[in-house]
C-alpha cells in the first residue's frame, strides 16, 4: 500500500473524529450536561416521630428554565430481594430557583415489615431476628423545559442501617454508597 493512501485514510480518521467531538461539543446534550442536572437533590433526610420514621427529600431547580413531568421513584434492597416501595408523580412544574419538598414515607418500619418481615412492634419496633440493614435506590426523573430535551435520569443508592438500643429501633442512620457497591447483595 502506498504511503499517500496511507496517509489519506489517517487524514479521513482525523477528520472523523473531529467532527464527532465538535458535534458533542457544540450540541444541544452539552447544554443539558452543563444547566442539567442543575436540579440539586438533596440527601433525603431521616427523623423519627413517635414510632414511625420519616424520611423526605428536597429538590432545587437551580436550572436556568423551569423544570416539569418529575417522578421520584425508590426501590427497597435487602440482599439479592428488591422491592418497588414507592412512586411519586409530580406534574406540578419547579420554577427557577425553588424548592420541591418529598416526603418518600412517613412509615419505614411498616414498609419494611410489609416487604421484608421480621419486624414487630413491642413498646417501640423490634428486630424478631438478627438486625440487618437495607438499600434503597433512588431515581428522579425529570424533564426540563428546553426544545428537543429528554428526561434526565439520575439515581442514588443509599444503605438504611438500624441504631438499636435495648433491642428497639431508635432511629435508622442513611448513608450514601457509590454505585459500584450497589451492585454487591451485602451492601
């Protein structure tokens, strides 16, 4: 082969892949990546009021246009068992610059015995068996209002672990996991 043809094809190649990375550049997907997510979803926040525990989230469109057709939905995880736990719609739009407040469930203990089991309630809520801890995966979803955009979808993986005082559940910690360890069962 001659070194001018050679030298054709590498021309061609170069050409190619700067025009893929000009279109990424200058493309309505750069736009979304840089004003979205600029929907802040804050870590969901966990009290305990009388027996049950409350866990709500909040979410801030810092966009610079408004934002429509919101769904959070979540996911309980113990081990290899998941859960469908909740599903909130929410075609009310965030206008620039305000809060949305979620509450996600003003029962957790109840939720988690209806899906799980293995949770009384004597004088507070017990463990009937060893005390284990649950993930939960959350996914909002959300669309922007800007020509030719498609839902953003973002996920949060999280571990609900029991803090236990004379055997009754005195609140539960939620801390966040990365999503590599999402996909391990005793995560």
């Amino acid at each position: 082969m001659p070194v001018w043809s050679l030298a054709i094809a590498l021309i061609a190649v170069a050409i190619s892949i700067t025009s893929l990375v000009w279109n990424r550049l200058h493309s309505e997907s750069l736009f979304r990546r840089t004003q979205y997510p600029a929907v802040a979803w804050y870590q969901p926040e966990i009290s305990k009021i009388e027996h049950n525990t409350v866990i709500k989230t909040i979410i801030c469109n810092h966009g610079q246009r408004d934002i429509a057709s919101i769904s959070l939905g979540a996911f309980l995880c113990r081990g290899f068992k998941s859960e469908a736990w909740c599903k909130s719609e929410l075609i009310n739009e965030i206008p620039i610059k305000e809060d949305l407040k979620i509450t996600i469930t003003e029962e957790l203990e109840e939720d988690i015995n209806e899906r799980f089991g293995g949770l009384v309630y004597r004088d507070g809520w017990q463990f009937t068996e060893r005390p284990k801890k649950y993930k939960t995966i959350f996914r909002l979803e959300y669309l922007p209002l800007i020509a030719d955009t498609s839902h953003v979808v973002r996920k949060g993986y999280y571990l609900i672990k029991p803090v236990i005082e004379n055997g009754i559940i005195q609140t539960w910690e939620l801390k966040p996991i990365p999503t590599w360890q999402s996909w391990f069962p005793w995560f």
